[in-house]
C-alpha cells in the first residue's frame, strides 16, 4: 500500500510513542520511534525510506519546536510532518519552508480515517517535492486520454478511431459540450500520416460571421477596411495536416456553401483574390447541435452535412459511462502530478457520489472540479464532505462504509494503486476481480504505447515474455 514504510515518530511520552507504534504497525507502517533528543541516532542506520514525521511533544515552546523542525528540514527536506497533541501550532510568522512541511495536526485519541487519510497526503507530499526537484516533463495535450475507459461505448469510440485514423476522409464529430470532441480529433491527426503536418482548430461559432472568411481562407491587402496586409488563413496553416472546424453547426449558411466547394475542388480563394489557391488538408467537423434537425429547419445544408459525415463518431456523455469515472479521474491526477500543479485523492465513497452525479458539463466539468479539490485539498483525501453540495449524493456519515459497488462495475471506486479496496457485503469473485483488473490495465498500457509491447511491458514494469503470454491468455490485440 505505501511505497516507503517507515515514519518517524518524536515523543517525549514513551507510552503514546507505543500507541502510535501500534497504530502506524498495524497499517502496515514501521515506526522509529525517538524523543527529541535521540531522533537523529535513530535516523542515521536507516534507508531512505521514511516518508513522514510525527512530533508530539505536547506544550513544547514554539522556539523549540521551530528549532525541531529546522532540524528535520536539514535532514530531509522531503519529508511531511505530522504535528500530535493540541499545544503544538503552527505561527503564522514561521518562515515558507518549515510551515510547508507541516500539513496537519492530529489529536488524541486517534481517528482512524483522519488518520490514514493524513498518512496519504504525507506520501503525496513527499512524492510532489521528489517531482519537483526533476526537470518539468509536460504532456503534450493531445496525449491526454480523456478517451480512458472501459465501458462499451467508449471502447466502440476507440474502435472507430483506429478504423479511421490512417483514411485521409472526413470525420464529424458529434457529442454533448465537454465531452471530448477536439480530443478525438486531435488524436486522429496525431495517428494519420499528416501527424507531422500542422493541426490547425477553428471555433467556427466564436468567430464573427463577417470575418469567418477571411479567417479560413485569408485576404489580400486592401481587400477590405483595415486589411492592411495580406494575410495567410487556416486553410494555408493546415496545409498537408488537418483542419478541425470546431461547432460547424455555428457556421452561416452563405459560409457552409464556400467549404463545401473547397471540399468538392480542393481550392478556394483569397478575399479580394480571384485567383485559386490548391489545397492539400483533411477536414474533421464536430459539433454539439443536431445537423439533421438543423437539415430540416433549413439552417445547415443538406449537400454539405453529407460531404463531412463520411464517417461519423458521437461521443457518448458522461452520465451514459460512469463506470468510467474512477479511471478518468486517475487520469486528471496523472496530467496534474506530470505537470507539477498539485495532486489530490478521492475516497471510495466520494467517487460514489461523483458517479451519481448528472454531468450536464461532462468531462470538462468533471476536470474543473478535479482541479479544484487539488486547490482546497492539496496532496489531501477528499471524502464526500469535502465535495460542493451539488455533488453530494451519497451520506458523509456512511464514508466509512462500503458503498453500493454495483454501480460502478463492482470496482469500489478505485482510482489509485495506492487506495484500499473495500470489500462488498454480499462478497466478491477475487479471481475474475484480478483477471479483468489486470486485462484492463494491460490494455491501457498498450493503448498508451500505441501498441509498442516492449514499451507497454517496461510501463508495467514486466518482462515482454510475460507480457506477451498475458495477452494471448486475455485474447488482447496491439
């Protein structure tokens, strides 16, 4: 459960000193156990594998107790320290760098969820100041797999993608806001041929009617007020790539006729230019409106909707998959975690009412409130209680408890290796558990690598013999 297993625990009471022993023993945690006096002799024959500190000297002065830390600080500056005992507080006038170290306070007699959930934000606080001290290593965007999952419909999306990805053809994307659109067409460019092309996007509802055209096709000086020089549109960015047109169904009708000639010709013209310019991109369309309503009323042409949805892909909402909810949220914490802003866990039951919740922004909303549990919670637990009240579904007073796993696959809302699993009531297969847990994350592995085994096997960290042999005993393709 804990990647380091040793705390170190400074006490001048040698009977609480065994109380925490037991504690900290019994989650499976070694304690070293000091007074202040002695915590360095005990320090200095152990492998660097203490993640956290606990002081609870109780009425130290605070002079004292700064000069401690100092002196932890000194020792390792990336451990997190846990303050015990209600005379210990921290002053505001303390310098940044011990105040940081220090990310609560506990009292006696011990509660076992304050207590476990403070032991995980010490981890993340050491495994956020390890990070911090690496050279930044940014995803780029269009790696994110907000695509992650393992319900039918989102595995029906992957699918489709890998069917059209290398097909130089239009693509329409359709789907409620928030749900991923401009990520599955990055993704798409980002595995075609024309990966080493420009991916140029156009929110074709942001831009004014009157000066969409320019926009896409460019202008020539003089052209019209204020045209003071000529100017390259989208179409010429994106040349040999792709050109994604966000929200088509935004688009005028007077400008759904000029894409449809560029689609049929593979030219258009620059504004105040009567000469064609020849063009080489692929268009990926998406939008969150019904075209064929909008076919019907009149507002979007029926010629044109037909030459972009040569292959359709509708991305369901995130209400049709919570089951997936648990795996996108790990998924925001990694991007989080790889970009040094922070990091955060949710507890089994918040999860819970997370997938209870009717996500009207989708997984955009679902990674603004991610983010912003990181803030009010950093490198903290968050429980059902920490929520906003709109995403309360479920009682704070039963976050101790099992939820209704049934809802959520029967995986008690896993969204970390390092959270405990709680076992349902009415009991559970632990093989078939552990065989699909296993192949679902052997198949995240290789859809990460793009299929490379040898890559997905070192992600793993297993030899590419064993991973080979797993996927021929789960029947898994590249």
């Amino acid at each position: 459960m804990w990647r380091n297993n040793k705390i170190v625990v400074i006490d001048g009471d040698q009977g609480r000193r065994y109380q925490l022993s037991v504690v900290l023993e019994f989650l499976g945690i070694e304690a070293l156990e000091a007074c202040k006096n002695t915590w360095r002799d005990c320090v200095s024959s152990q492998p660097g594998d203490v993640f956290g500190v606990i002081i609870g000297d109780s009425g130290v002065p605070q002079a004292e107790l700064l000069g401690l830390l100092k002196e932890v600080y000194g020792w390792h500056d990336e451990v997190a320290v846990m303050l015990l005992g209600e005379g210990l507080d921290i002053d505001d006038r303390w310098d940044q760098p011990w105040r940081r170290m220090v990310i609560s306070s506990l009292t006696m007699p011990l509660s076992y969820t304050a207590m476990l959930d403070t032991l995980h934000r010490a981890q993340l606080y050491q495994e956020a100041q390890v990070v911090s001290k690496k050279p930044p290593m940014r995803r780029p965007v269009h790696l994110f797999r907000s695509l992650v999952g393992t319900s039918r419909k989102i595995q029906q999306v992957r699918e489709m993608m890998g069917q059209v990805a290398d097909k130089d053809v239009s693509v329409l994307i359709t789907g409620e806001s928030g749900t991923g659109k401009e990520v599955v067409a990055r993704n798409l460019h980002y595995s075609s041929p024309r990966r080493d092309k420009p991916f140029v996007p156009v929110n074709c509802g942001a831009i004014p009617a009157d000066l969409l055209e320019s926009e896409l096709f460019g202008h020539e000086k003089g052209a019209f007020t204020g045209a003071v020089s000529a100017r390259a549109g989208r179409f010429e960015l994106a040349e040999g790539g792709t050109l994604f047109l966000d929200e088509i169904g935004d688009m005028p009708l007077n400008m759904q006729v000029k894409i449809l000639r560029v689609l049929q010709e593979r030219c258009f013209e620059r504004v105040g230019n009567s000469k064609p310019v020849e063009t080489d991109v692929r268009i990926i369309a998406a939008t969150h409106r019904n075209l064929e309503q909008m076919i019907a009323d009149g507002s979007f042409r029926e010629d044109l909707y037909y030459r972009l949805n040569v292959f359709p892909i509708e991305l369901p909402a995130l209400k049709d998959r919570v089951e997936d909810i648990p795996l996108l949220v790990n998924e925001l914490v990694s991007r989080m975690e790889s970009e040094q802003r922070g990091s955060v866990r949710f507890n089994s039951a918040a999860i819970m009412s997370l997938c209870q919740h009717d996500w009207s922004g989708n997984v955009r909303e679902l990674a603004n409130l991610v983010e912003r549990m990181a803030i009010m919670n950093p490198y903290g637990v968050v429980g059902v209680k920490d929520l906003p009240p709109r995403y309360r579904h479920v009682d704070a007073s039963e976050e101790d408890f099992a939820p209704d796993t049934d809802k959520v696959n029967g995986h008690a809302g896993f969204v970390s290796v390092n959270d405990t699993p709680l076992l349902p009531e009415q009991g559970i297969d632990l093989r078939e558990f552990i065989a699909g847990m296993e192949r679902d994350l052997i198949q995240q592995a290789l859809n990460d690598c793009n299929g490379v085994v040898a890559r997905a096997a070192d992600k793993l960290c297993i030899r590419r013999t064993t991973l080979v042999e797993k996927m021929r005993k789960y029947e898994l393709q590249r």
